[in-house]
C-alpha cells in the first residue's frame, strides 16, 4: 500500500462496525445515533461497514446450491451486495437523524486492491473523493470488505476483509486511529466461552496482537493488524453499544513493559485448521514449488516445519484453514507427481498458542507449555516457537482443555499474578 | 441514445428474464439451462436479468423501516444489489452448465444512464467490453434495471427498468431482436385474470403496443417498447418455460393489418392511478410551470386534459401513478401559491383503454365505448382519445366489470368475429 494526499486529516474518526452490530433496523438505527453524536461533537467520521447480520453466509449458500465451485469473478460480485447494501441502509439511517451523509460502493470507495478474487490485497486507497465529502461537511459510510481492481472489477478481501478496510482508511487518511466495534466487548486473555475466568485486556501491544489474529484470536482479522502495525494505527476493539472502552491495540514501550508482570499475554485456539505434511526421499527440496504455490493461491500457511535426513528424506509440514486442506492436498500430489512422495492431511487437529513477548528469550515458556499439556495426557504433535507465539497442534478433542490448562499455568485469569514478576522490559 | 459502434452483431440474441423467472434455485438452474442450448447451438447470448422474487420489495422495505424518505443516491445503491447479486447468480449457474459467462453489474455494464436517481434514462451503452467478452466466445449475464453516470454513480431505471436495459443492449449491439421473458406467457387482449376468454395475440404493432404499456399492460414496461420502436428492435414476449412462443412485437406493414378484423386490438386497465385536477382563475396559464414540474421530477402523466372557460377559468387534469399522488398534489398547492387555486385529487379511479389503430379515424369506437359503459351504469369521469389509443377513468370499484364489458363490446374474445370487417389498412 501506498499512502496518498497530504492535507492533515487528524479529526478525522474511522469507525468500522461488524455484521452482528447491524443485523436489525434498530441495531442499525442505534449505531447511526452513536455516529450522529460523534459527527455532531464536531469529529469527521468515516464509518466502514460489514454486511448485515449473517447475510454473507446467506450469500455463499445461495452460490453454493447454484454453483458448488462459483468463479471467483462472479462470487465477489454477489458477495460484494452484501456490504454495498449495508452501506446504503447505514446512511439512509444518518439522514434520518438530520446527518448529511453518503454511502460508497467498493466500486466508488477509492479501495484500490489486486490479488486473486476472494483474497484481494488493498494497493491503496484514493483518498479524493473521501476528503471532497469530508470537507463537505458529510460523514462517509464505506462498504467495506471491497476494493476495485485496476480493470473496474470488483475484488472482495477475505472474511474480516472489513477491519482490513478501515485500517487502510485510516492510514491512508493520517488519522492515526482507527475503531473497530463489534458483539465483542474487546480482546480477553483467552476465549471467554471456553475459559471463564478470562480477562478483558484494557491494551495489548499491536505485535502481539497480530501473532494473535494470526494463531485464531475472532476478534480482529489478522492482515488488519499487520496493516494498523505498519502505518501505526492505533486500533480500538470493542462493543458497538459500548464507547471508548474495549482494548487498546497500540505500539507498547518499554515503560509500559515495566508493567506487566507475565510475558505472556493470553491462550488462542483455533479449531478450524488443517496440518499438512509432504514427505518425499531423494528429490530436489520441494520447499521452493510448495510455497509458490500457497502465494499464487493466497493461502496462508502457518506453524511451518521442515526437516531432512541423512538418509535423503525430506519433510515439510504446515497448517492451513480446514476449508484450504483437500484442495492444497490435492494439488500437492499433481505438484509432486510423478516423484515418489507422500501428503498427510490431518483435519482432527487444533491450534493453540500462547503470545506475549519475548517468548524465545525466555525458553521455559515454551517447556512449561509442553509440560503442563503433556502432564494431563495432551500430545502436542507438532510445535513452533516465535519471540510473540509458541504454537502446538493438539488433537481436537483436546483443544478445549489445552486453553483452560495453558490459561491456568500462566497465570491469566482473574487471579493473576502467580507467575514470577522476573521479567525485564524489551531494551 | 446514441448508437455506437459498426461491427455486425446480427447472431446475438439479447433475451431478458423477469424476477418471478429466477425466484428459487431450480429456476435460476432451468433458465441457465435453455441459455446454455441457445449458446451451444452457436449463437451469442446477453442475458439481462432482473432482481431474484421479491428482493425489489424487500430491500425497499428495509429502506423505508430506516428511513421513510432515503435518499435517492442511498436508495439507488441499495437496489442495484439485487440484480447485481442476480446476475452473479445466473452466470455461476451457466458456469456450472461449462459455459464460458461473465456477470457485469450496471457500474460495468456500459449502460450509461442520466436523470434522478431512482428515475434513470439510459444515454447509451458502451458496448466495447461486451463485443470484447461475446468475441472470445462468453455469455454475457448484465445486471438489469440499471445504469451508471458521467460521475460513476449507480442510478436505476425505475420499475420494470431491466426490459429496458435488455432493449437498449439490442438496439446497440445491433441485434434487432430482444426476447422479454416472465411468467406471463405473452400479450393478451384483456387480463386474463379479469377476462376468462382473452387471448393471447400471437403478434402486436409495436405502435400499439406502447399505447398498451402505457395504458397499464404490465407484460412489458412502456419506455421498453418506445425505445424498441425507435430503434426498430422486434420484441418476444413470452414465458420462461416456454421457447419462442409468445406475442411477437414489431413493426407491422399494410399486408399484415388487411388480416385484422378489428382495429380494436385489446383492452387494457390499470387500477394504480390517481387522477389530479388543478383549477385556477384569472391567472397565467399554469401548464407550463406543471409539466416543467413533472419533467424534473420524472413524473410521467397520461390522460391530459387542459380546458380553460371564457370567465377566465382554468382547468388542467392528468392521471400518475398512485404513489405519486400525495406528493404531485402538495407541490401543486406550493406552485400555485399565492394564487388564488384548487388542487383536487381523485385517488378512486381506475383507467381503462382500448388500444388498436385507426381509432379516431373511426370515431364509432369512442362512442360505442362510452355507450357501453353508461349502457351498464358505469360513469367515465375523463376521456382522451388517439389514433391508437381511447381511455376513460372510472370509479376503481367498476374498473373490471368495465373491462369485461368492452372485451365483448368489441368482439375479442375467442369468438371474434362479431365486430364487421370494414377496416382497410393504413396507408
């Protein structure tokens, strides 16, 4: 992404609300009054929107019972109406309340974006016709989710497209803060439906946080957090019927560190994955063809391994989104063949992780987190280790216990603090 | 419109499919079906579709239920999701059939379109992307019923607009020949639901024609039929399930109308009008402030009439749509004052219209029309009358029994024949 314009736009507020935040009238009507308050305390608002209530879901069934493998060009023009209505309801419900306001399309939003239907990549966003209404006096309501090719089409961005959308917005428009409101009260020390002393985090720092949408944490989409990272953005998560509390995601120093008393941060899981391992012997180190493949597809792959042995043998293992698995299976063996070789696809598995800081500085993190699994008959079939995540592959059966045990072990519920205060802040 | 473009485009067929043609999955799935044999048999298919069911209505009732009175701009973006979404729809499903398809929606049509939201006129269709995809062998699926502007603003076409967008792809491709299919299996020569014995007309003038879609045959939108005649387009009407039977609409020569017995082709009734009188005194001739009114605001008005008396009173009396009644109403009153006036508003009446050629020519027509009406007490309030057209209004209540009796009045029943063949042809 590029930035563009230079006018300072510091006033300016960037809200994005989720799909479950607008899935009734009044939902929609109580979201455009909050807006209507902050627009007429005399901030400039760009409001992003996600698609009503489960309308998106709706939509890929209707593709699904008509065409069970869509174009890509053609499920992004049905799945874009979801947003693109969204945004219209929204600012019919800001003129209602007296608001001059007008609602874009991705056609119209200034979102430029490339990359695969399905998984586009926002290039940058034409902030010219933003800052024209803006300075009009009129707030903005995007659809998000969507940008316009070079070409004129249409490209959605991925689930949680949206956040991804109102980070670029922000950046782009130098406001340096971004809100993203949802259900969700904010960003807890682990799944609250599966750990119920979870604690709501009041800030985390924006590293860790990416490491956390990037291991399965709903809240925020994981490429919105990179991109609020790299343009420091400030994001704010929380209710969309709270205001201005929630958890603060921003750049941490050093003196904040002072205050925490455990590196790590919290416990995610992720049940919707799928590990992936090629094995082959004797054949030119495949690594190079497998990850080109994942890119060209936009498939992300996480919790990569790779290994060989004197013997010849070669190993490489990864995990992918369980609806990814039998397709990057599949072609895994056309990519291979005619080398002998063999694909192991494991779909009863879990992610869980752990994040903080300085997790490698400290090895025993790690080793504790075996340990306790270990200690209650979970086997942690693969691992990998980052300063900001360990992650393990347990059997899925085991997810929900692994989260309760880790949460425990580190100390990061209500009862915190039985964890050694040995930790050092980050230079 | 401007025509563009020179390549002979004569082996495409433009065919449009209604919204009650594409309500469930099965539907999408049959209509794919017959475009696909059509596509396979060598000919080059454009298929315009309208919104799937009822989502026209439903999205305007969301709209309404957060706010009574959106903005067209919002209102417009709202819509154009439904046949955005229905277009995607229909190609996915030609997709599944192995056919090459490719869904525009109206911002990637090239139906460039101007006027009020909400009340499009098409301006012309570029039709560079559209000869590009039907070249490399594609079916082209196009978003109906709208447009997009100088500006890149969605703007629709009002009711019924996707008959239109279908006809003006005919004209400038060049095709001559558009095919309008719905649930209704052609045009009738009274509505079958109030007429037991009318009868399908295997063909109509196309003159005739716009006289009966103004008059309020709902088989096709009347701005359709009028471009169609401009631009020589022939139209089949038909229904979904059925192929190339239907009423064909075209411009008929003198040897075709020596087969008539009647110049009396159908009757028509439309029960969703509002009849408005203005009356004022001693003042400028309002007309012209009145139809600059209804021009601006895209208000089409039938059944005209202007008298004004030698005290210097003033009369001037048309008939809308029902919904637009209220508002043509209250603007008058704003119009008209100061001045001294009365805006009075019929909103029990219903308009019925017998439609053929040569009708004032013969004026025994008008006459036996309102001898028959009165013969069975039922009371015409207003007449105008054309060559191809004479319309009464009369109390909504009396409207179907009115219909029935002048479908017998003037023979069209099956057993025509009634009326004396003393016709002869135009010139």
């Amino acid at each position: 992404m590029t930035t563009q314009g230079s006018r300072p736009t510091g006033d300016v507020v960037v809200q994005k609300y989720g799909g479950s935040s607008l899935a009734t009238v009044s939902q929609v009507r109580q979201v455009a009054d909050r807006v209507g308050a902050l627009a007429r305390s005399g901030r400039r608002v760009v409001v992003v929107v996600s698609a009503q209530g489960d309308t998106t879901d709706e939509l890929v069934g209707r593709a699904e019972a008509v065409n069970p493998r869509p174009a890509g060009h053609e499920l992004d023009q049905l799945l874009a109406t979801g947003e693109t209505a969204s945004a219209a309801l929204m600012a019919m419900a800001l003129q209602r309340g007296g608001l001059a306001a007008t609602a874009l399309s991705g056609a119209r939003s200034g979102v430029l974006a490339t990359g695969p239907h399905g998984a586009g990549v926002i290039v940058a966003v034409d902030t010219d016709q933003l800052r024209t209404l803006l300075d009009a006096g009129r707030t903005v309501v995007l659809a998000g989710f969507q940008g316009v090719t070079a070409e004129g089409d249409i490209i959605t961005l991925g689930r949680g497209g949206s956040d991804t959308t109102a980070v670029a917005v922000a950046a782009e428009l130098r406001s340096g803060h971004c809100e993203i409101y949802s259900d969700v009260p904010g960003v807890f020390t682990a799944d609250p439906r599966v750990v119920p002393d979870a604690r709501l985090m009041p800030d985390i720092d924006i590293d860790v946080m990416t490491e956390m949408a990037f291991a399965g944490a709903r809240v925020m989409h994981a490429r919105a957090v990179e991109l609020a990272a790299l343009y420091d953005v400030d994001i704010l998560v929380g209710r969309s019927t709270a205001t201005r509390t929630g958890t603060r995601i921003h750049r941490r120093d050093g003196n904040d560190m002072l205050e925490d008393r455990t590196a790590v941060s919290a416990v995610v899981h992720d049940a919707d994955i799928a590990r992936i391992t090629l094995r082959t012997h004797d054949t030119p180190d495949p690594s190079a063809d497998v990850f080109r493949f994942l890119a060209k597809e936009s498939i992300p792959a996480d919790m990569t391994t790779v290994s060989s042995a004197p013997d010849g043998g070669f190993s490489l293992g990864f995990t992918v989104r369980r609806s990814h698995a039998a397709d990057v299976g599949r072609s895994f063996s056309d990519l291979m063949a005619p080398r002998p070789h063999g694909v192991e696809v494991e779909d009863q598995v879990a992610k869980v992780s752990i994040v903080g800081q300085g997790l490698l500085s400290r090895p025993e993190y790690a080793s504790r987190m075996l340990a306790s699994l270990v200690g209650s008959g979970i086997s942690a079939r693969s691992l990998t280790a980052s300063q900001l995540r360990v992650s393990v592959t347990v059997p899925r059966s085991d997810a929900v216990r692994a989260v309760g045990l880790l949460h425990s072990e580190f100390g990061l519920g209500a009862e915190a603090g039985a964890v050694p205060a040995s930790l050092t802040p980050r230079p």
